[in-house]
C-alpha cells in the first residue's frame, strides 16, 4: 500500500500538477468557474518550476531544500510503540493529517514572544481530511481549550506522564506531536496519516516570501499584546503583522478563540492561494524563498520529509476548486465545570468524526448564512451542526464533493449541516 497522498510522479514527462490553490478573492458572477480554471493553471506551473529545481543545475538546490525538512523521528517511534491502539483507517486512499502550529519560544527568531520554559504548546491544531476522490479537503480546527482525554505520554525529559483530563493543548506541551496525535485520534477513532508542525519563525518567513499576504478588516486594530495597529479595510500584512493577526484573541472580533480559529483558517486560505499565484510560480526570485521558507519551517512525519512525499501530497491536491476546500470548528460548548472551556457537542461531533472516518461528504454552510445570529442568541458557538437546516442554509450549502445542497439533495440524505466557510468566500473579520 503507498501511503502517500497522492499518485507518485512519473517522471518529468509524467509529472502532474501541483498546489491546493485555496484562497479569499474577489467574488463575482462566473467566479467558480474562472477559478477552477485559475487553479489548475497555477498548479500546472507548479509543476513546471519545481522540476527545473529539480534537474539539471538545480539538483544542489534540490539537494538543499530536501534536507530542510525535519523528520519527526521521535515522534514515529512512540506512535509505533502504541500501534495496536492506534484506529484502522477505513478507507484506504483518504488521508488524515494533523496540522500543529507551536508557540515555541526557543531560539533567537521566537525568544522575543515570552520567556522560553523549555516546552511548547500546540497554538493551532487542524485536523486536514482528504477524501480518496481528492475532490476537496475539510480543515477541521480543534480549540486548544477544548477538555479531553490525554493518555500517558513520553516526556521531553524522558519520563512518562500520567494520563489526565485537561485541555488539549496540554498534550503538544507534555509530549510534543506524538501525544498530540494520540489524543485527537483517541478523541476522535480518526487515524492520522501524517503530520505537520510549524512553529511562529516558519510562518512568518513563509509570509514574508511571498511579499505578504492581504486581509480585509472591518475596523480598525490597535492591539498593543500583540504589537498590531492596522487600519480597517484592505490591508497586505508582513510577517510580523500576520503572527499579531492569527494570535491575537481578545482584541479582535468578540474575544473569543472561536473567531481567533476562523480568523486563522481564512488567513491560511488567502496564505495558499497567493503561493499558488502566477507571480509567486513563474518567478525563480520569489519561488526559491517561498520553497526555503516552507521546507526550513517544518517539522513532519518522516514518510513526509522529503521534497517527493511532500510533492506527492501537493500533487494530491492539484484539481480541488477553492470553493471546496472547507473550514469548519469541531463542534463544541462550554464546558459544564468551567464555561472558560470547551466539551464535545453531541450529537453533531460524533456525526461529524464518523463521516470522516468513513469518508462521507461532509455538509459546511457559508458563515454567512449565520452572520446574523450571535451565540447568545443561538444558545451554542458557531461551529456546532444545526438540528435542523434552514431555507437560507439551503441555498447556500455545498457538499464534499462539490455539489450544490437544496431541498432535493436534503430529502435523499440526512446528513447534518456544519456551520463553516470555504476558501473562495471572501469576508472582513
């Protein structure tokens, strides 16, 4: 069985396309079409370029990015040592990544962010589901307050912790990826292919190479915690100002992590979609350094750390629309001890972790639709599934495989709506 997420290249005559190509832009009569066709445009020259790196006088660049990436060794040998608890992956060309932002502190680049104490916790976590048809991909955040099961984990120090009810982001901090992906696969039977962590240097140079990334803001920011004075509107942000944007929580939207997770999921949207731009592609310049950046930041499972695993998860990628790339947040509420955190919202968490698991398309209707509707009023946090599907969701939910949902589509399938967007919306936060 290969176990990547996407068929190996056949060489240079064979090669596919690459880049997911997810990102906000303007909206307009026509616009999935033309954007399909942008996509695979883009992800055409993709290709292209990474072969010349890849060929010919390129092969020391080739040689160099490749050993940029490190490989989660550790990692691999306690999700090993675990095997036999681990899920079964149900279906065998879908693929389940586990998506880590670290707040590290260690180092020159991430010391100026806090006193370093020697751990790090997960500041991001996605859990990115590929579908075997690759026809979309669903990035599902998990709030870093959400309570779960944490079992006993290998400490950096080289002692194992006891296992223990508490926040999620616990895990990353007590026993680094390997304990993160155990507890979102305990939490949800959902095994995890793969992994990727990436920590504030990464991102901010990956912003920084692609000469930055715009945002729209509804007004304007002036957050001393995070060093952010913005004006509202339409604003490129740098490195810098794009960390203070994704992180900040109680100076943006209502305070809550809830919009600090869909601010973050539709920066990373707008983040793909310009690497994937035609100035970013066709430009040697600007593509090296978007290539050094991504590969220096990374640190993944070995059978990713490479340039051809992660070429092949690309390749995977190459023909989803941005209208199917969907953002959604696990279904939560307040914790019944402390409303300051998050438990599973059941039913609609269990309905969504088995559609996953089995690979079933999964429902998200545009934030818009619910734009109105505060979560006093709604008595729940945006990301729960609804009970029932309004008229207005009707119109504008859109299914996995990219199928308009309606009352037809609604009277031959029961499946849950999740409250959500995708990467084509545009939107101010």
């Amino acid at each position: 069985m290969n176990d990547t997420a996407g068929a190996p290249p056949a060489g240079p005559a064979g090669g596919g396309t690459l880049g997911p190509g997810a990102g906000a832009s303007a909206s307009g009569a026509g616009l999935p079409r033309r954007r399909r066709r942008r996509w695979t445009t883009r992800a055409g020259l993709g290709v292209a370029a990474l072969l010349v790196v890849a060929t010919g006088t390129g092969w020391a660049v080739y040689v160099k990015l490749d050993g940029n990436i490190t490989a989660d060794e550790a990692a691999a040998a306690e999700l090993a040592r675990f095997e036999r608890e681990r899920p079964t992956a149900l279906v065998e060309d879908a693929r389940n990544i586990l998506l880590i932002g670290s707040d590290s502190r260690s180092g020159d680049e991430n010391g100026h962010y806090g006193r370093d104490p020697g751990t790090e916790r997960s500041d991001t976590a996605i859990l990115l589901h590929l579908p075997a048809g690759r026809g979309s991909a669903t990035a599902v955040s998990l709030p870093r307050d959400l309570m779960v099961d944490v079992p006993g984990c290998l400490r950096r120090n080289g002692t194992r912790a006891e296992p223990v009810f508490t926040m999620f982001n616990q895990a990353f901090q007590q026993g680094g990826s390997a304990c993160a992906i155990r507890t979102v696969e305990k939490l949800t039977g959902i095994r995890m292919d793969h992994h990727i962590v990436v920590d504030f240097r990464g991102f901010k140079e990956m912003v920084e190479a692609v000469d930055g990334v715009e945002v729209c803001l509804r007004e304007p920011i002036d957050d001393k915690a995070a060093k952010l004075k913005l004006p509202a509107g339409r604003v490129t942000l740098n490195g810098e100002q794009a960390l203070g944007y994704v992180r900040a929580r109680k100076s943006l939207g209502d305070g809550s992590d809830t919009h600090r997770m869909e601010r973050q999921q539709r920066f990373l949207g707008a983040l793909v979609n310009k690497v994937s731009g035609n100035d970013v592609l066709l430009n040697p310049a600007k593509l090296y350094p978007v290539l050094h950046a991504a590969t220096s930041s990374l640190t993944t499972d070995p059978k990713l750390a490479n340039l051809r695993g992660l070429y092949e998860l690309a390749r995977g990628l190459r023909d989803i629309p941005a209208e199917h790339v969907q953002f959604l947040t696990v279904p939560r509420e307040p914790y019944a001890k402390d409303a300051n955190r998050d438990q599973l919202s059941q039913p609609a968490t269990e309905e969504l972790f088995e559609r996953l698991r089995r690979d079933a398309p999964v429902t998200v209707a545009q934030s818009t639709a619910r734009s109105s509707i505060t979560e006093s009023e709604s008595g729940a946090p945006p990301g729960n599934s609804d009970d029932a599907t309004t008229e207005s969701d009707r119109k504008v939910t859109r299914n996995e495989s990219g199928e308009q949902s309606g009352e037809a589509a609604e009277a031959t399938s029961p499946a849950p709506t999740f409250s959500g967007n995708t990467a084509a919306e545009e939107a101010c936060t």
